[in-house]
C-alpha cells in the first residue's frame, strides 16, 4: 500500500522513515505520532438531521438467495450480463437497455470504439425518433 501523502512533511515532503531534507529545520526523520492517527468520532456519530441521499439513484442492489455450499465457500457467483444490470437498474426493454447493452459489451466482440460509439448513438437517436413519434 502506499502512503498517499497524509502523513509527508508539509516543509521538504520527506515521508515516514526517510530523512529530511537540509535546512528543513524538522527533526532527522518524519515520525507518526499517535495524535496523526486518532479517528475523528463525529463521522461514527448518526446525525441529527436525516440527510438527503442525492447518489441514491447510482445505487441498486441485487439479491440473491444463498444455498448452503455458498455459505461454505464463503462467495457465491453473480453473472453480470447486461440483461440483469439493465433489469436491475429498472431498464427493462426497449432502446434504452439496447443502448446500455452496447455501452456493457464495450469492444468486446471486436468493433472499435468509433463503431462503438456510433451503434450508440443511432441507438440513441432512434429512441429519440420513438419519443417524437408518440408525441413525447
């Protein structure tokens, strides 16, 4: 894992275990103190106020019933094809989960990313025709 920065010197960016540099005017070397690691406890606390979810539209669950050779691996496998993805997210039918079903698969039958982007796109231009269509 690497450090990220959190804990570098702000004046020579000297980072745990290695030396400052000369005429940093620190210590030798850059150490951890316990009070660089306390855990700020107002994030454990419940607020107040409800809060509104505005990601609550990103995230969608799936669920699935564990049988007891699940259980005993620890993991069970979901297949991941873009039909599920698109019923999951309440996409069901229609050009829309056409569309989402071409972005799913990528390049992965051999197109490139323009012919990708195209299929898309006329994907996406047809529904726009269907909306017209009905008066939408």
């Amino acid at each position: 894992m690497t450090n990220i920065g959190i804990f570098k010197c702000e004046t020579c960016g000297a980072m745990p275990g290695e030396e400052h540099s000369p005429g940093c005017g620190k210590p030798a070397r850059v150490m951890i103190t316990p009070d660089m690691l306390k855990v700020d406890d107002r994030w454990l606390k419940k607020p107040a106020a409800k809060v509104e979810d505005t990601g609550a539209h990103y995230r969608w669950s799936f669920r699935l019933r564990l049988t007891d050779e699940d259980v005993a691996r620890g993991f069970v496998d979901v297949k991941l094809d873009p039909y599920r993805i698109c019923k999951t997210a309440g996409m069901e039918g229609g050009p829309r989960e056409h569309a989402c079903k071409k972005l799913l698969r990528g390049t992965s039958k051999g197109c490139t990313e323009r012919r990708l982007i195209k299929e898309v796109r006329d994907a996406l231009d047809r529904w726009e025709e269907m909306l017209e269509e009905e008066g939408q």
